[in-house]
C-alpha cells in the first residue's frame, strides 16, 4: 500500500461520515438532475436513470454512498416523495 493511500485511508477513518455523506448527496443529486432533465414530463423506470447516472465518466460509485445496493437507493428516492406508478415508475413533476 503506498503512502499515499495510507494518508488517505487515515483521513477517512478520522470522519467516515462526513466523506459517506457527501458522497451520498452528490449521487442523489446527479439522479435528480438528470431526472429533471430528461425525464421531467415523463415517467421512467428508476433503472433507466441509474444506468445513465453510472455511465458518466464522473459518477459517483454506489459502494461510495450511504446505501448499499440500488434498492436501498430506490427506497431513499421514495422517502422523497417522488411520484410512483404502479409499475415502478418515477415521476418528477
């Protein structure tokens, strides 16, 4: 393990939180924004989204938020109230 990565390891132990926190927020945004993007008069499969945040060359990895699987995500983006329809659907309106 190189120096550098042992600096960087022990900046992250000292707050955990606060790097899972901020990461968190940034992937909640970059799925919102492209929601309201591209899909803001229409209902689309939250997979779809996901898929498209992930293919930027810049996301943020899932294992760096605060959710640990994509449905834990879907769950996060529920408790937002984001519209749903009975097929899985969200909605930004």
């Amino acid at each position: 393990m190189s120096e550098s990565h042992q600096r960087q390891m022990l900046i992250f132990g000292q707050n955990p939180n606060r790097f899972v926190e901020g990461y968190s927020e940034e992937f909640e945004h970059s799925f919102l924004e492209h929601m309201k993007r591209s899909h803001r008069f229409s209902r689309v499969a939250a997979t779809v989204v996901y898929n498209v945040c992930i293919n930027d060359r810049d996301h943020i990895h899932m294992n760096s938020t605060e959710w640990a699987s994509y449905h834990k995500t879907g769950q996060a983006m529920y408790t937002l109230r984001l519209p749903e329809t009975p097929d899985n659907r969200l909605s930004i309106r």
